[in-house]
C-alpha cells in the first residue's frame, strides 16, 4: 500500500503538476511523491482538453504511483471514486461518476482525472478539483455544466484527505473498485452517443461497466458494445 502525500513539492505556479510528476516519476520519484500548484497555465484534461482554474480555488494535484501491477488494471475507476469519497468527507453533498474520469455534483462537474502511466514502471494520477470557483469564474465555452465545493472548503483540506483515500483505493481489489464504481455511475440508464471505438459510433442506454472497467452501452437495435476509455469521444443525452 502506497501513502500518498511524502514528498511533497508545492509550487506557486506552473504549466502542469501533470508534466512536473512525469518528470520526477522518470527520474526515480518514489511512489507517493505528490505534486500540487497554486495555480498552472497548462492543466489538461482527456484528448488535451484544457482544464484551466483561478489561483488557489482548486486542488491541482499529481501523485506518483510506482511501480504496476496486474492489480492496477481498474486504477482508471478507483482514482475519480476516490476523489468522490475525498468530496463527500468534507462537504455535505452527493457525488457521482461520469464515466472514465469526471466527477459530478447533481449534474455538474466538479473534478476530473488524467492518469498517464508507463507500464510498469510507474503512473501519474492527475486530479482537478474545483474548490471555491464562483460561478461566473468559470469559462463560457465547457463542454459540460460545472460546479464547486464550495461550502467554505479550503484546498488544504481536500488535499489532505484526498492523499488519505487514494492510498486506500490504489490498493482495493477489484471486486470492491467495480462494486463502488456501480454504485456511483451516473451514466447507467442515460442515453448516450459516441464516436471512436469499435464499433466506430453509435448510440444507445448506458448499462454499467464491464469486468475491464469499459463502459456498456445496450445499443437501440438490440445487443450492446463495450467501450474502452482511450478509443472514445462520448456524448450523455440531456435528462
């Protein structure tokens, strides 16, 4: 089991904690090794999407994990039920998870996840939390409905207790990862619409996630696909 949160490196600014834990995860970075910012200029999340946030109003968060293991095959979904698991212990407030990586508060985002890994040597888990962003802080151009903590939650504490809930999660079995993403998954029943993949689009019912962590979607002709994280552009059809 790996405690996240020693060493620590903290800085003022930066383009991305993702790129800086990269760096020290390559040159030997024990795991556990964290990496926070006040504020970066380079935060992306999945397929490069920019993940932007005004300094000090959400945890920008890198940890290392080293080295793999074949028991890390599900780390995709037990990193974002982690965070929920962080948000829920210092706020009042109902998580869920859309899949791979987004966490949602009725509905809105309110954190993200980008894992970049180097099988086996080691994975950077990249987290944004939105914290303490006023509503009219936020971009007009999301791509989806965003959110806060708010609830005068300081960073400092999500950090703490998010360092605390990863060690237990990174070292869960399958069985209770899958069980606890389930019982988060904000896309089971909602109608849904992709592109990439196999096959390449498609439309259809989200039915859960599979024994590999691929989402399920029961497809309107009759029979259902599963889809891998890597291959898709998924759109979630409006309640």
């Amino acid at each position: 089991m790996t405690p996240f949160g020693s060493p620590h490196l903290h800085l003022r600014k930066t383009d991305s904690t993702n790129d800086r834990a990269r760096e020290l995860a390559a040159a030997g970075a024990p795991s556990g090794t964290i990496v926070t910012a006040d504020e970066q200029s380079a935060g992306r999340g999945r397929k490069g999407r920019v993940w932007s946030a005004p300094a000090g109003s959400a945890l920008l968060f890198s940890a290392v994990l080293r080295p793999l293991e074949r028991e890390h095959g599900l780390l995709p979904l037990a990193v974002p039920v982690a965070v929920c698991d962080a948000i829920e212990s210092v706020a009042p407030v109902e998580t869920m998870v859309k899949w791979p990586n987004d966490v949602w508060i009725e509905g809105s985002k309110v954190a993200g996840v980008l894992i970049e890994a180097r099988f086996p040597d080691w994975a950077v888990i990249g987290i944004g939390v939105n914290v303490s962003i006023e509503p009219a802080e936020f971009p007009d151009d999301l791509r989806w409905p965003a959110t806060s903590i708010g609830h005068g939650v300081r960073v400092e504490t999500v950090r703490k207790v998010l360092c605390a809930v990863l060690t237990s999660w990174t070292a869960a079995t399958p069985e209770e990862i899958l069980a606890a993403f389930r019982g988060r998954d904000a896309l089971l029943g909602r109608g849904l619409s992709w592109e990439g993949g196999e096959p390449p689009a498609g439309s259809g019912t989200g039915a859960g996630v599979d024994e590999r962590g691929h989402l399920v979607v029961e497809l309107e002709a009759g029979g259902s696909v599963a889809l891998g994280a890597g291959e898709v552009s998924l759109r979630v059809a409006a309640e």
